[in-house]
C-alpha cells in the first residue's frame, strides 16, 4: 500500500541530506513503526508521504499511485494525519472538529452527521459531539485527532508521535485500543515514535534510521533477536530480552504445571508473566484462560 522508493531530502545548505535514499514497504492492513536516534530523519521521511514536505529526490506509491504526481491538497485528504498536539480548532465543537476532512470533500451534511457520530463512536467517545477541546482531557483530545483522520475514511494512516502528550497511565491502553481498532478497520499506517516499546508494541515492522538511512527493517521480535549491528543493538538497549517478551502472549508458554496464586489477567504478556514470578518467588503462574506459565517454557519461548 505504501510504497518508498529512494526517498531523499536535503535541504538547502545542509552538509547531507536529511533522509538519504530510503526504500521500504509498508503492506497493506499493516503498520510500520519509523524509529530512530533525534535528528534521523524519521518525521522527514513521514511527512514526505502526504507531501508536507517535498522530497527531492524518490518516489513515494500509495496504492500503486505515484503520489508525488497527485495534486498535493488532494492528496492529503486521502491520507488520515495524526500529531502529538493533536492540532484540534479551540473554537470549534468536536464534532465540527472532527468533520474537517468529509467538509472538504464535499460530502452532504447528512452523511457527515452519520460519519461524525460512528467515528465517536469507534474511539470511544460518543455523546461528546458538542464539547470544545479545553473540555477533554489530554487522551481524550488524541481521541478525537485519531476520530478527525479517521473521519473521511482514508485507506492510510500517518501518525507522528501520537501519544507522546499522554499521561503515561494511560498511554499505553491507548496505544491497544488505537491499535486494535486500526487493525479491525484494516489501515495502512507509518507511524514516528522515539519510544521503542512504543515501536515494538505498534509496528507490525519496525524501520530503524540513523542519519537519515535506512539501517534495519524487520519485525519486531526479529529485530530485537538479531540487531544488524552494534548501533542498532545499543539503540534498542540492553534490556531487549525484556522489551521482546512483551510481544509474546503469555499464553504462548502455556503448560500444565501447577502454580498458585492470583491468575494472570487474559491480556498479559510473558514480560507480565514473568514479572509476577519475580514479585511471587515462584517458578509458574496460572493463567486466567486455565493452564500455567513456567518460568522454564517462558525462556524456552523468549530464545526461540
């Protein structure tokens, strides 16, 4: 679905450029994380795609379309745009807010009403049509910049730091419930996070820049196991035995051995599994599924 071709930037006199010769695939119905180091180029090679900023040289394919051939405002209305700041109009209702793009497309009031509402809707926040933005909490106002990108039903979706404004306690269940609903709605997305759990936990891949290159672009639970080479394996940190272990279900080491204690709720990881190991002195814990997890099964599965 989106497709990045050579993709370079340079500015005008910098000593080289800020994305150098970028190519990568984002499949469709799949989510891409672009992580890197400060200064790498990962917001530049996001905003190259809806053309926010004009690449030159590469070539960028949505949908097998060149989009650097497309009318750029166009353009942009066919791609969901997510921001930390969230950029919501202070004057407007959030469901004004949330119209912007079905307005631009010419869309009647009465099919605009109905997307208003279903998108709400989806990100969990109905009934709040007629509130203004100083009315919603930070997460709440992220709601609704994911319901406004969602609004005019793009195929793709670009989100840059999305939840980087939000209370940590809460970030990362927004993170699931984006994420879940992404995949239920069957988008395409390039997303930028400095956080690489945040990263590993929302890309299906995960493309790692230095320098405005390309350096590794794998799975998550690849690139964590294999790091292509000394600098992507200090990015990721030391501790990215652990960060993989979130990626696991801990139903993933199921087994049958006895364990005692509160079971683990249905979500859990084998990060979680193995975290209540450590807080319990125990070698298993039980699952709320039936079953439990060994502290055994949990290393075999974490090496494989």
């Amino acid at each position: 679905m989106i497709r990045l071709e050579g993709l370079t930037k340079c500015w005008p006199g910098a000593a080289k450029p800020a994305v150098a010769d970028v190519t990568l695939d984002v499949p469709e119905g799949t989510s891409c994380a672009l992580i890197g180091p400060s200064g790498c180029g990962k917001t530049t090679t996001l905003r190259m795609v809806n053309r926010l900023v004009e690449p030159s040289a590469g070539r960028v394919q949505i949908a097998g379309e060149d989009a650097l051939r497309q009318d750029p405002v166009r353009l942009r209305r066919r791609i969901g745009y997510v921001i930390q700041e969230v950029g919501l109009f202070p004057h407007r209702s959030i469901a004004e807010n949330v119209a912007t793009v079905p307005v631009l497309l010419g869309w009647d009031t009465a099919r605009i009403g109905r997307r208003v509402a279903e998108v709400l809707e989806l990100v969990g926040l109905p009934g709040f049509a007629d509130r203004r933005p100083h009315e919603l909490s930070g997460g709440e106002r992220q709601r609704v910049g994911v319901a406004r990108a969602l609004a005019g039903d793009p195929p793709v979706l670009l989100m840059d730091e999305p939840f980087g404004a939000v209370d940590p306690l809460r970030r990362r269940q927004l993170q699931d419930e984006v994420l879940k609903l992404l995949r239920e709605l069957g988008k395409t997305v390039l997303v930028v996070t400095h956080d690489v759990a945040e990263a590993m936990r929302l890309g299906d891949a995960v493309a790692i820049l230095r320098d405005g290159a390309l350096v590794q672009h794998a799975p998550p639970a690849e690139l964590l196991a294999h790091p292509a080479d000394g600098f992507v394996a200090e990015f990721l940190g030391t501790d990215r035995a652990l960060t993989r272990l979130e990626l696991f279900p801990a139903t993933a080491a199921r087994g049958d051995a006895a364990a005692a204690g509160p079971p683990l709720p249905a979500d859990a990881t084998l990060r979680d599994a193995l975290s209540q190991m450590l807080a319990r002195g125990a070698r298993a814990v039980p699952l709320a599924e039936g079953g439990s997890v060994t502290l055994e099964a949990l290393l075999e599965k974490a090496a494989t």
